[in-house]
C-alpha cells in the first residue's frame, strides 16, 4: 500500500480549506433546521421567523447600520478567544475583560481625560481599556502556565468578579446621586463621546473592530510571533524541547486577547453608554465566543461571523413585536448555533470525503 503520487496529494491540499467551510456551514444550517423546530413549538412559523431576523438585520439601510453596531464589539471580544486558541488555550473571560476595560475607560476618562484635547482623551482611555483587559486574560494565562491552572475554569471564573466588582462600584464608591434611574457613574464629558461615521448612527468602534482583525490576522500569519504561537499550540512539548519561549508567548497572547475584549470595553462606554452601569454587562462577550469557534479563530472570518451574529441580536426585538416570542429567543438560537458548532467541532479529519485516500 503506497501513498497517492504528487497530483493527489495536490488535491489533497485543498481538501482541509474544504473541510474548513463545508463543517461551519452544515453547523449553522443543522442549527437553523433546530431553531426552526423550537420556533413551530412555539408557535411561530419558521419561515417567518426567518424572512424578519433577515429584514431586521440586512434588509434596509437602517437595519445594516443596527447589525453593524453590534457587530462592532463581537469583532473585538471574538479575539479574546481566537487569539488564545492559537496556543491552544481555551479562554472564555471575554465578557470580564470588557467589563474591566470599560471601568478602566471610564475612570481614565473621568479623571484625566476631560482635561485633554478629545483626542487625546479617547487615546486616554483606549489604552487604558486595552491595558487592564489584558492584565485581566494575562492573569489566566499565568495562573495556567506558572501554577496549572485549568485556563478555561479560571478565566470563567474572572467574569464573575468583573461583574461584581462593576455592580459594587457603581452602587458606591462610583455611583452619581443625580442619576436615579438606575446605579451608575457620572457621564462622560461630552468630548469624549466616540463620534459616528458620516451619514450614519455606526460609531467608529466598527474601524477598532476590522483594524483590530486585520492586525491579529497578521500578527499569527505572517510573523514569527505567530508562527511561534502557532508551533506551540500544535505541540507544546516539541515547542519547549525546540526552545521556544511557551511562558513568554502564553503570557503574551493572553495579553493581547484580553486587550482587545478590553477595548470593545471602551467602545460601549464612549460610544453606547456614555457611563459605566449595569448595561456594559451585555453579554457580547459571550457572543464573542461564538464568533470565534465558527470563524475557527481565523481573525478576518471573525468580520463575517460578527456581522451575521450581529444581524441576529438585532433582531430580537421584532421576534417580539411580529411572531409573539420573548425577546431572549435570540439567545437560544444562539445556543443551538454554539452547541452545533461545537458538536461539527468532533468531526475534523473523521468525514471520509475530505480524507486523503491511499492508492495500491
């Protein structure tokens, strides 16, 4: 038995890239085939279900705009994920780490901030954001390195405590007496309210996003800090007995998985909230973890998964207002869209289609 010549493992070749697609789509369509059974037992019908999340997320001008907006910080905290995986880690604090980019934004922003130039108050509190959500995935990643610390388990566990430490504040030490709707901070200045793109409501997080996908795509592909990365998150050991750095690295794209949650952080805060409250917590986080498993943690399909998601969570609100379903039925079909991503996830190099196939 002999391996086939040189023009089959040719074709071969693109079997993977194949393989690569066809599973994420045949997902994403097994799920849809399950949410539509989900929606006929609710009584909705499915095909209505389907023609409204279309016109609220991409059938007008002004439904792309929503989609967009949301897509915007998906971009972001999808990387928190993506980036990690890389090196094989499996980090889910996505959602902590915008929490505590966006305090950090806000704080900068309402200490120093309002004294520079806008410009430079907005540069103020991005780096802030993206400083303190990194520390904050950093610290898993450490915790998994120097003391073997499952990273997935700690990193959950690190939203939790954003969340709460964000809820303490904004009921004490930050909390604005004159804004009694609900617990938050003082606003913003005005000057540094992130500003729109001309001719739109789609805030100029959207170019953070993309710019932000183009440069993780670069930094894994086509440098040796990711090609680094990259060897060591196929085999971690042969990496170490090779010399590369695996704390260095580890410590590294944790920071800059976080940094980039942390500045969709500042994104919310400039742009949506204007203030810190319990409305930051918005689980786009956790949506961003969903982009990045359908995208396969490649950072520019992260740009079309977010988009699409983001079209979905834009929805919601005519689900209820046209076929009579809580506004949370956005949230299960993106369980199920998860859970069958997940499951497609067990099936890499098993199908026989895309396996290369010995020739006598």
């Amino acid at each position: 038995m002999t391996i086939a010549p040189a023009s089959a493992a040719k074709s071969y070749q693109w079997r993977r890239p194949l393989e690569a697609v066809f599973l994420p789509v045949a997902a994403l369509l097994v799920a849809l085939v399950i949410f539509g059974i989900f929606c006929t037992l609710a009584g909705a019908n499915p095909l209505g279900v389907y023609a409204s999340i279309y016109k609220a997320a991409f059938g007008s001008w002004s439904a792309w705009q929503n989609t967009l907006i949301r897509a915007s910080p998906l971009m972001l905290t999808a990387l928190c994920t993506a980036l990690p995986a890389r090196l094989g880690l499996v980090i889910i604090g996505n959602e902590g780490a915008l929490v505590i980019g966006g305090l950090a934004a806000a704080i900068a922003g309402l200490t120093v901030g309002a004294s520079l130039p806008p410009v430079l108050g907005q540069c103020t509190m991005a780096i802030a954001a993206i400083i303190a959500g990194g520390l904050w995935i950093m610290l898993a990643g450490a915790l998994r390195h120097y003391r073997g610390v499952n990273e997935t388990i700690s990193s959950l566990l690190l939203n939790y405590i954003a969340i709460a430490l964000i809820n303490h504040l904004v009921e004490g030490p930050m909390r604005d007496a004159e804004f009694v709707t609900k617990p938050s901070s003082a606003e913003l200045n005005e000057a540094l309210w992130m500003g729109t793109l001309p001719g739109s409501r789609i805030h100029y997080g959207l170019v953070y996003g993309l710019i932000a996908c183009v440069i993780a795509y670069v930094l894994i592909q086509r440098t040796t800090f990711g090609f680094a990365a990259r060897t060591a998150g196929g085999n971690i050991r042969a990496a170490r007995v090779a010399g590369l750095p695996v704390g260095k690295l580890t410590l590294a794209i944790c920071f800059l998985g976080g940094s980039c949650a942390g500045l969709a952080g500042m994104v919310e805060v400039a742009a949506v909230q204007k203030r810190i409250n319990e409305s930051l917590v918005s689980n786009y986080g956790y949506a961003g973890i969903l982009v990045a498993f359908v995208s396969r943690h490649n950072p520019l399909a992260t740009i079309l998964v977010a988009v699409l998601l983001g079209g979905i969570l834009a929805s919601g609100g005519i689900l209820q207002r046209s076929h009579d379903l809580p506004d949370a039925t956005v949230l299960v079909f993106q369980g199920i869209v998860f859970l069958c991503v997940l499951f497609s996830d067990s099936l890499y190099g098993r199908l026989p289609w895309f396996q290369e196939k010995p020739v006598a």
